[in-house]
C-alpha cells in the first residue's frame, strides 16, 4: 500500500499540474487527502487504467472511504489535514461503510426495513456514492444487468426533506423492468411507493462535463411514460446519503408501450392525471422535475461525468417523480396519463 502511495499517487498541498484521469499512463494528482472531487477523480482513473492497478486502486479507494489512513510518506503527511478536516462523528468504526455495503446488498435478496446506514454513522456524499458503486458491481457480479439510470430528489421541497443540496443519482437493474399493464408482486417490497415519471430511452451515449438540457435531448431517442416502483427499504429517519448509499431505492419500474420523439417537445408543459384505482389522486405538470425532465437528464449525465461513468445508447432513464407519491396496496392499480406521451398502469397483486 505505501509502495502504491509513492509510485502512483502525488499528493502535494497544492499543484497547478494538469491531469487527465482517463490517461492510463498519467501521473495522477490527488489533493487535498480525501477530497470528494479528488476521491471521485480516482474513481475515474480506476475505470481507465491498467487491470491489475485498477484492482489496488479499489483496494486503496475503499480504505480511503473507510476512514482508516493509509500509510506512507504522503499518508503520513496527510494524516493531520484528515483528523482536522472530519468532526468527532466520522471518526466511528472504519469498518462502518463496509457493513453498510453487506447489509444492502443482502436487503436486496430479502426485502425487510432496516435501520439506514446513517443510524451507525452519517456518511459523506463521496462515501456514500462509494457504497453505492460497491452495492452495483456486487449485484452485477451475482448475474443481474444495467440497463440505465435515475434521478432522485428533483425538486428543492424534497431535497430540504433529506437534507441535500442537489439531486442524488441511482442505477436500474434488468431484473426489475416491467411492461404497462403489468401485474406486479407486492411482495417484492419492503415499503412499496409509487412515482409517476418521465422516462429516456437514449440513442447515443452521453456524459458530463457541459452538458446541456439541449444536448441532452438530442442524444435521445425518445420518451415514455413510467412508473418507478419505488422500496423504501429503511426504518426511521433518512438522509440523502442514506438514499445514495441505496441506490435511491429503486426496484423496479413500469414503461409505457408508444416511444415520444422530444426533440420540439416542451417537456415542463407535459400535463399527468395521476389514478389511484380508478380515482384521481393529483394532477400536475413535468415543470415540478428540475424545471423540466430535460434538466435532469442533463444534471444526471454530468453526475455520471463526473463519476466515470456514462449514459449508453439504450439506456433508460428515470428523470424524477412529478407528482405525489401513491402508496398502493395489493389489488390496487396505478395509472398515469400524461398529455402527449401517452399512459402507463400497472397492477399490484
């Protein structure tokens, strides 16, 4: 670890020296020691670089989201900077985020409420993505497939709620598509919540840094109305960093059959009839998702950017819930209508 420290990694107080994390024969920069945006740098210099650094470098990244110092001489150098820049409630059990990763991995197969990880220790929006990166490749590994992205927390009233500042990002997994009219197991949740949504089918990849709500669309192939069946799988009081860690609880999601062009749509007029077993429980226009769905899909592929990661061409992406969230229960149907995507339902059993 300390020979991985002094060879790979430059650790200076302070540098003007460019870098490209994608570079698999850069030097790679980190300042200051722990840093979000530096931790997040790493990240991307992981996913690009040679095989057998990329595994010490998850190795060395999970140290570092574990809160224990890494040895050496720029460790040891650093370990000052780090006792100061953390309060007393981040100096709790390194092993922490660890257990946190083993406990939502195994909530995955057994859906039960448990306690959020903020109840051990309130992670930091850095740590918390980390979880979640964990908590993905372990589902990965086990045999499920990405097939695309969300947004959650598009709007500042429900940010305030979880203590955040900006929207918070999580994956879908193949395993938990369904198809409008669908009959879905209530079973399969924990703390079932339905949001009514906007979804991408994308053409071509996308990501960050500088994209804008019109680039977005243009990297679109269309939109869909949805459902996201969302699992509120923790008891007591939840953060943001809670969700992150989550992956934003998602499940599983419902998309409608007719695919929207949206290239001269404007999407923050896109009118919802929301139905609860056949009664209307809100109406509501798209506007209440960052301004507009193409917001957030442009908030999100910088997010991705910025983490290494991208948007592919087939991707679904969830923008955001825009209206109130319904919580139904078996024997129930949900339905959304929007003005000119068409709806979508689906049926609890």
């Amino acid at each position: 670890m300390a020979e991985l420290t002094r060879r790979y990694v430059v650790m200076p107080l302070a540098t003007d020296a460019p870098f490209d994390p994608r570079d698999p024969d850069a030097v790679f920069v980190l300042k200051p020691w722990k840093d979000p945006a530096a931790v997040r740098a790493l990240q991307v210099y992981r996913d690009h670089c040679y095989p057998e650094l990329a595994r010490d470098l998850t190795g060395w990244l999970q140290v570092i989201s574990e809160g224990a110092p890494v040895r050496g001489d720029v460790g040891r150098r650093n370990e000052p900077y780090a006792r100061a820049a953390e309060p007393s409630t981040r100096r709790a059990s390194p092993h922490a985020p660890r257990r946190a990763i083993e406990r939502l991995i195994a909530n995955r197969r057994e859906p039960r409420l448990i306690a959020p990880p903020s109840a051990q220790r309130r992670l930091s929006v850095a740590e918390a993505y980390t979880v979640q990166d964990r908590v993905r490749e372990a589902l990965l590994t086990r045999g499920e497939r990405l097939i695309g992205w969300k947004a959650g927390l598009t709007n500042a009233k429900i940010q305030a709620q979880f203590e955040m500042d900006e929207p918070v990002c999580g994956f879908l997994l193949a395993s938990g598509v369904y198809s409008s009219g669908a009959e879905v197991p209530a079973a399969r949740f924990a703390g079932l919540v339905v949001e009514a949504e906007v979804a991408f089918v994308m053409r071509q990849a996308l990501a960050g840094p500088g994209v804008t709500p019109a680039r977005a669309l243009l990297a679109v192939e269309g939109a869909l109305p949805a459902l996201e069946l969302v699992d509120f799988r923790f008891s007591g009081k939840t953060v943001g960093t809670d969700m992150i860690a989550d992956g934003v609880f998602a499940n599983a999601i419902v998309l409608g059959h007719a695919l929207t062009p949206v290239t001269h749509l404007d999407l923050s007029l896109e009118g919802l009839v929301y139905e609860l077993s056949g009664v209307i429980a809100a109406t509501n226009t798209a506007a209440e998702v960052l301004g507009s769905p193409a917001n957030s899909l442009a908030w999100l592929a910088n997010h991705l950017g910025a983490r290494g990661l991208t948007l592919r061409a087939g991707d679904i992406v969830m923008s955001g819930s825009v209206s109130a969230l319904l919580r139904p229960k078996a024997g129930d149907t949900v339905r959304a209508t929007f003005t000119r995507l068409g709806s979508v339902s689906a049926r609890f059993v």
